[in-house]
C-alpha cells in the first residue's frame, strides 16, 4: 500500500525558531497548539458522558461576583492558620453579623477569597467573632507543658478565641465571563468565573456536612461508609466545572478516599499495623512516627485540637523537659526556678493523672521545632474524619481497590441520584445569578478506531480482537535466544524443577531457544529473617563466588508478590552492581499463559521483539515510517506519603533503530521531590558541554540512537556497524528530516507552558549543542490521567464498558486546542477511564484522523502483554512487589512510550535504600527550616553498562 507523504494541510508554524537562551528560560512564547479539526474517518456511536451543561440566563449577563480578599487575625495581630478553621470563623461570622452583612449570599474558599452575588454595603468590613473550642493548635493548656508559669500569671494573649475577621473588596467578575469561559476565553476573568463557581458548590457541600477534599467531598454521616476499621474506605462525589466546544460543563464523577475514624491513638496504631491481642510491645515505633505525623489530636481534659508533629526520642518515664517555676522567695518576693522533670512525673504529679500503658512508651510531641510539647499517648485522641494520606498497606490498598471497581451501570446510577439529590439549582447564590445546571447526561458522538495489524514470527500477521491478541501456537516476531542463565530462589516452597521444565517448554513454543539453566541458587534458610539488602547481598556474593562463566540472564524466585522487601535490593544489584538482566517472578499458579507473560519479558529484557506493528498496512504512519524519528517516553515518578524527603525520578525513554517504533531504551535521573518538570533534559556544564539526558555523552539518547541500514537514504550508506544498524553522525544531520514525538505523562493542565517553556527548551538547546544546523521538528503530546470524565453506552441497563479503540473529539473536549479521548483497551472490571491526550506542539501537520490512529496503534507496541497497554492510575509499584507504591486503581490505557517510562521510573523508584535520601536522625524535628539550604540530591547508583542499553524495565 502507498504511503502518503503529505497529509493535507500546512504543518503548523515552528515556534522553535526563536532564540533560546539557557537550559531554564525561553524568550519564546509558545502556546498549546489550536485544534485544526476533527476525526472523521471509521464507525460512529452515540454515547453519554458524565459532564452535565451548565447554562447562564441571558438577563443575568451583565450581573456581577463581587470578589473580596480576606483576612483572619487573633486579637494580638496574630495570624490565624489552623486548618479548617477558616470555614468555622465565617459561619460565626454570618451568625452573629447577618445584620451587618445585610443577609448578602457568598460563597468563601475557606482560605482568602470570598464572593458575594451583590456587594456589601461596605468596602471594607471588620468583625470580631468568638469561636469556641478553635480547630487550632491554640487555645489548649495541655500543650504548654513545662512552662507553670505561664498558666500561673495572666492569661496568654494568642490564647484569644476571638478573631477578627477583615473583608477588603478586591474586584468584580463578569458573569459574562462565565459565557466567555465557556468559548475557551484563556483570560482571568475568565477562570476566576468558573472558579466561583466551583467555590460555591465545596460551600453547598460543606453546608450540608461533608468532608470537602480538593475538589471532593464525602458524607461523613453515611453509615455505608463506615466498616469499624481504623482507617475506612469512603465514597463521595468530585465535582469541576469546565470549558468545552459544547458550552460550560459540571465534570461530576464518584470518587473515594481513606478517612481515620475518631478514637485512641494506640488503638489506631495496633489496627493499622495488624497487630493483635493488644501486644502493645509489638508496635513499630519509626512506622508509627509516619502516621502519625500531621494527624490531628484532643487532649484528655483540654480544649481545642493539636496536630502531631513528631515522637520523643525516649520514653515518656525517660524524657525529660526544663519546667519554669514561680517560688516565693526569702523577703517574700516572686522567684523564677527552672526544674528538670520527666514527662511521667509532670502528669503524676502536676496534672493529677494516673498513667498506665505510656510510661514505657513515647510521648506525642505537639510542640514546634524549636519549642516541642510532649503528651503521654494514652492521653491522645485521633478527631474525627481526617483523611488518611499516608503509604497504605496491602489490606488498604485492597479496600479501596475493590470499592472503586464500580461497574458502569452502578456508577451511571450514582451519579444520576446524587446530581438530582444535591439540588444544586436551589442553592440562593446560583439561582439569584441565573445559573441553572441540567440532570441530564450529555451526549456524544464517538468512533471506534480499528485494531491495528500486528506482525508475528514466521511472518505470521495477526488481528487483535477486543484489544487483545492470543499467542498459542504462535512464534515471537523476533525470538532471543537465553544462553547461559540461572535461577536465584528466596523461597523453598515451589517445584523449582518443574517450573524450569515447563518455562523451557512454553520458550521453545514460542520460538525462544532455552537451554536448561547452568545453575540454581537458593537462600540460605538462616538469613531469611535478615534485612532484605543484606539477604540478595549474600545471594549474589554466592553467585559471583562460583566457578561458573558469567551468565546473560538470572531468573528470581521471590517469597511473596505483594510488599516483597526484596525486590529493590535484588534489581539494584543485578542491574547497577552485576550488570545481568533479570526477571523477578513469583509461581503461585503456573499454567501457559502465565509462562507466557514471563517469557514475554524476558524476550523483550533479552533483545527480542515479542510482536510489531505491521508497517505496510499502516499508511497513517506516515512519515514515522519514511523518515528517520525518535519517540520519547516521559515521566516522573515521586515518592510515597509520608516520605517527603525522597527524590522524585525522572525517566525518559527513546525509541532505538527507526523504523522500529517497538524497541527502546531508558534514562533516569533523580530530581527535587515532588517536581513534576523534569530539569536534566539539558545541563550545559562549565567547559560548555551538556550531561543531560537527550545529549549528554555516551549515554545521551541521542548517541543511542540508530536505524537500520535498509532504511537509509542515500546520505547514510555505508555507515553502519557490526549489528547493520546506522548510528547517526553529527556531520550528516542537517541532511535529516527528523521528528521528535514527545509524549508526556503527569502533568496539570495549568502545567501544559511548562512544558513546552521548559522542557521542550531543553531539548532544544540540545540539539543545538548536537549540531548547530540540526532543526528538528516536534510533536509533543501530554497524556492525561487523572481525570474524571467517563463515557457510557445508551441502553440504561448496560454493565459492558465502551468498546476498545472508542475515540471522543468533540463537545467535551477544549473549545480552543486540540485534545481527544481515547479508550484503546476493553474494560472488564469497573468502569474503564480514558485517556486524555493533549496535542501542546505539532511542527509536522498531522490530520486529526492519521495522528489519533497513530496513537491508537502505539497503544499495541507494549511488549509485555497481549493487549492494548493498561497504565495504573497511580503507578506500577504494586504490581512489581514493592511496598513504596502509591494507590492502584481504575487502570486507564495509554501508548507504550509513556507506560515504559512509567515502569522505569517505579522500578528504579524501588532500588534507592533510605540511605540514599535520608538527610538526617529520624527526630521529630529533624526537618530543615525554611531559611535552611536545601538537602544536596542523591544521584542514582549508574547502570551497568551491559544492561544500560536493554529494556531492563520491562
């Protein structure tokens, strides 16, 4: 079949061409790229989506929210900022002033802002307000403990309960903007209005006494929520407004989350850790330290609520503070005294309490850094309905994983009931405004993209069906063959030898020549019950220490599959130390097709290629196929909660050998925790070269980069090496039309101009620095996640999910930029989530038809299954055994470039010891202070260089 090579348009003018100075800034103003049209091509459905239409009446127009900045003072000019607080001082506010406020309805963010339908009769307006028992760290005399003479003189002034509320008028916001918003106005106005909008309904929901959660809220008060666990799964509803080519749109969807429920801290710890028959000794006290920390509690006999900041060192019997005392002296005057007194005594002795299980236990510290307050544990009280942030363990995890496997038709259900039972067009401020949002679903036209033709070995082409594809009595498209291997076992409970002899069976099936391994190692039973570094330590030294040649492949057995504490240590030694690719697998049930999914990695880990795309029937590729190009992978993987001190990894991966657009290649970099934008694309040094990722020698993407001699021009002949593949020399690449399709996964919307400002910058300059006459051209494309729109078929009683390949363009997607929907896979278990893909940079000129097929088709690269890929929405982690995972929930399917650089950066995630990050003793005060320079970023152990070019990750 011919292919095109013009797609019939105008590319779209190169904002590359501008000066870019430096790896960080950019003079150039690069915007996301305009929708140029839409899909048009293949079979059509009708569909509805959860995005219910938001609408304004023509004669409210020209009305007004009134924005006003607030301000929340004690009366000593003290700043209020306990959490939640805010919420409680305005409710008082409204209370005790309606009078003065004239009965005006507002909608307040909790924070700073607050909007009014109409304006106070006032400008600016001051209110004192006496709260009682204050959600703050003030107010109780439990947290002043060692300081008598503080409670012996005058009252304290921060102890106020009155607060002074200053509301200062800041601006108007047209409701007209509403309208404008809803056209893709980027203004402002524009987004202060939807912001409003939101703001008034957390209000609603708060009002009626939920649990607002970013842009969530729960029913506290719903019994189906509650399951009498420490921690318990609760449902509620996300809510957004956004703007679309089809108008203003309420995006409503179900979501879930962890709530502590209210009670004893050391029955908190014993449930959550599993520990039973209440062996208090049991409890570990460094876990306990990460859960609690900045959970809030109430002090027996005291008011007001405090947030835990820390743990002693030593025991409540052990630690000791310095009490200030008031003694009358010898002429009968007022002498100050400093006593050192153990937290126990103090309580015993001056409060009057009578401890028990705390007096070997460590105290709660509640204080700061500099001044900490340490209360015995008994005495502590977990408040109600805090959110559970922290690392889940396995039977969490479970939880919230299979409540949020809601099925299409109980989620369509749930949503109808709760958009009709909030009665969001009888709230005062929407309805005065002439706001309406309907009840209905929104319809929407979508197309079902076909499978493409995937090629198989003995040229053998295959169609998936459903999104999936079968390999029995097939051959791998590029077979490896597993020379010389071994098999490294942390467990003596499975039939080693059986399973060896079935895995060569099912290789030799599959087109894989394996021989029978040259060895087996086993754990010495005695160090099973040693730190995991230390065990894979002595397993691998047993291997090095023997008299076999160095082997091209280990086969690990581990113990168990979820939370295995080995499996970092094991590859970090493997891949950093031992330089010998490995697959770590645990054989609780054996059958073909679970021998085949291994086989599947190894293959790939081992060079081979498991299936590719068939390129002669897949003319939409276009100039991927006729002009050399490299595909980029994208993607930063960040620590669990509760580590904030752990570096974020930056993983980017590139595709190796154009054509191919199966077989890559990863590097991986640490950044500052909790930074999204990768920064080591480009890092220019003092002697003016560069040690980034794309450029940075020899490991640069860049010098790895080749293709195979068959599809050369004529600049490249002749220039091959001894695998006929065509490394690309510097001299030769002005003469190359080379595209750079750059996928991005993890990013905001609002971070869309950081990316192309700083990242696509970087990788700019280079290939500046690569070749001064080297202008490439670029498509970059963010692939989109987390997000809560769904689609469901028509019929009211479906349970199936929208079949795989469905392909949504238009009405909910941005009036202005161009962004689909696409749903490659067919969803089994809850509702399947789509991906959003955003299209920020295209040079080449891409119709909206060609460029979603080649989506669609990068979607049935990935190697490691037989199936369209499915991305987990939080990360990788668990799947691979590790214990540092984030959440796994509804899987969402994206193109395979992205799920490898998702799947690097969770493994290597799982190779840094604590070591590598901790930036000092574990003290409930060991965090820097802001004016502290931050702590230097450990860099990752390096690859050795036999793997560095594998696909290792997979």
């Amino acid at each position: 079949m011919r292919r095109r090579q013009n797609f019939g348009r105008k590319p779209q003018k190169s904002s590359i061409a501008g000066t870019v100075k430096g790896s960080s800034s950019s003079t150039t103003d690069r915007q996301p790229k305009a929708r140029p049209g839409t899909g048009r091509a293949e079979e059509t459905l009708e569909l509805l989506t959860n995005h219910f239409t938001v609408s304004v009446h023509p004669k409210n127009t020209d009305a007004y929210f009134y924005q006003y900045d607030v301000s929340l003072t004690y009366e000593n000019g003290d700043l209020v900022n306990a959490k939640d607080i805010g919420r409680k001082v305005m409710d008082k506010a409204l209370e005790t002033h309606r009078t003065k406020l004239e009965g005006v309805q507002l909608a307040y963010d909790g924070d700073r802002s607050l909007f009014t339908s109409k304006s106070f009769p006032e400008p600016i307006i001051q209110l004192k307000v006496g709260l009682e028992d204050a959600s703050s760290n003030r107010g109780s005399t439990a947290g002043n403990v060692g300081d008598e003479s503080d409670r012996k003189g005058s009252r304290r002034p921060d102890l106020s309960k009155t607060i002074i509320v200053k509301i200062n008028f800041s601006k108007k916001v047209s409701m007209d903007s509403i309208v404008k918003a809803s056209q893709g106005d980027p203004s402002e106005d524009s987004q202060n209005a939807v912001r409003v909008l939101d703001i008034i309904l957390r209000q609603h929901a708060a009002k009626n006494g939920r649990l607002i959660v970013g842009q969530s809220f729960f029913d506290t008060s719903d019994e189906r929520n509650r399951n009498k666990r420490a921690v318990d799964v609760y449902q509620g509803f996300y809510s957004s407004f956004r703007a679309t080519q089809g108008g203003l749109f309420l995006n409503m969807d179900i979501s879930h989350t962890l709530i502590i429920q209210p009670g004893s801290v050391i029955n908190f710890l014993l449930c959550t850790q599993n520990i039973g028959d209440r062996n208090i000794k049991a409890i570990d006290w460094k876990k306990a330290k990460r859960m609690l920390k900045n959970l809030r509690v109430k002090i027996s006999d005291a008011n007001g609520e405090r947030k835990i900041r820390g743990l002693s060192e030593r025991s409540c019997i052990d630690q000791t503070f310095e009490m200030k005392q008031r003694n009358e002296g010898p002429d009968g005057g007022e002498v100050q005294s400093v006593k050192e007194i153990s937290v126990y005594n103090y309580f015993s002795e001056h409060r009057k309490k009578r401890l028990g299980i705390s007096i070997d236990l460590p105290c709660i510290d509640v204080g700061k850094s500099k001044h900490p307050v340490y209360i015995p544990v008994e005495l502590c009280s977990l408040v109600n309905f805090q959110r559970y942030s922290k690392a889940l363990s396995t039977q969490q995890r479970s939880s919230l994983v299979e409540k949020s496997r809601l099925n299409p038709k109980v989620r369509k259900d749930a949503l109808e009931k709760a958009i009709q039972s909030n009665g969001y067009n009888k709230i005062p401020m929407l309805r005065d405004s002439g706001i309406s949002i309907t009840n209905q679903f929104t319809k929407v036209g979508a197309r079902i993209l076909p499978a493409p033709t995937l090629t198989l070995g003995d040229g053998q082409y295959l169609s998936p069906r459903n999104g999936m594809w079968n390999l029995n009595n097939k051959k791998l498209a590029e077979p490896t063959t597993v020379g010389r291997w071994l098999v490294a076992s942390f467990s003596s409970d499975h039939d080693m030898e059986g399973l060896i002899k079935l895995l060569i069976n099912c290789a030799e099936k599959k087109g894989i020549s394996m021989k029978y391994p040259a060895a087996r190692f086993t754990e010495n039973p005695g160090y099973k019950h040693k730190p995991a570094p230390e065990r894979v330590d002595k397993l691998l030294s047993d291997i090095k220490s023997s008299e076999l040649h160095r082997p091209n492949f280990i086969l690990c057995i581990l113990p168990q599959k979820k939370n295995c504490d080995i499996y970092g240590p094991w590859k970090r030694g493997c891949l950093s130390d031992y330089g010998i690719p490995t697959q770590c697998i645990v054989p609780t049930r054996v059958d073909d097709h679970y021998l085949t999914n291994v086989l599947l990695k190894i293959n790939a880990k081992l060079e081979g290629l498991n299936s590719l795309l068939s390129m002669e029937n897949c003319s939409f590729l276009g100039s991927v196929s006729s002009k050399p190009t490299l595909i980029l992978g994208m993607d930063v993987s960040h620590g669990p909660p509760g580590q904030a001190d752990m570096p974020s990894i930056a993983a980017v991966v590139n595709s190796r050998r154009w054509p191919s657009i199966c077989r890559y290649r990863a590097s991986v970099r640490t950044q500052a925790p909790r930074s999204e934008m990768i920064d080591s694309l480009f890092e220019r040094q003092p002697d003016s070269t560069d040690s980034g990722i794309i450029r940075g020698c020899p490991n640069g993407l860049l010098y790895n980069f080749g293709f195979n001699e068959a599809r050369t021009n004529n600049h490249f002949q002749g220039m091959k090496n001894s695998e006929d593949v065509v490394c690309i020399p510097s001299g030769a690449l002005p003469c190359i039309f080379f595209f750079i399709y750059q996928f991005r996964d993890g990013v905001g919307e609002s971070q869309f101009n950081q990316v192309l400002e700083k990242e696509l910058t970087q990788i700019i300059e280079a290939c500046k620095l690569y070749d001064k006459k080297w202008k490439p051209k670029f498509m970059v494309i963010v692939a989109q996640k987390r997000h809560h729109t769904r689609f469901f078929k028509e019929e009211y009683k479906s349970f199936k999910n929208v079949p795989p390949g469905t392909i949504v363009d238009k009405i909910i997607c941005h009036p202005r930029n161009e962004d689909f929907y696409l749903c490659a896979h067919d969803g089994k278990i809850g509702t399947s989530r789509p991906t959003h893909y955003h299209v920020l940079q295209d040079d080449i000129g891409f119709e909206a038809d060609d460029l979603q097929k080649l989506v669609h088709s990068l979607c049935y690269t990935y190697q490691r299954s037989t199936r369209a890929v499915s991305l987990e929405a939080s990360g990788w982690g668990c799947y691979l055994g590790s214990n540092k995972c984030g959440l796994n929930l509804a899987g969402v399917v994206a193109v395979a470039p992205i799920c490898y650089a998702h799947l690097a950066a969770a493994q290597v995630a799982q190779m840094i010891q604590p070591q590598d990050y901790s930036s000092g003793p574990s003290s409930s005060h060991a965090a820097a202070s802001s004016s502290q320079a931050a702590a230097p970023i450990p860099k990752l152990p390096p690859f050795h260089e036999a793997v560095a070019d594998t696909m290792f990750f997979c």
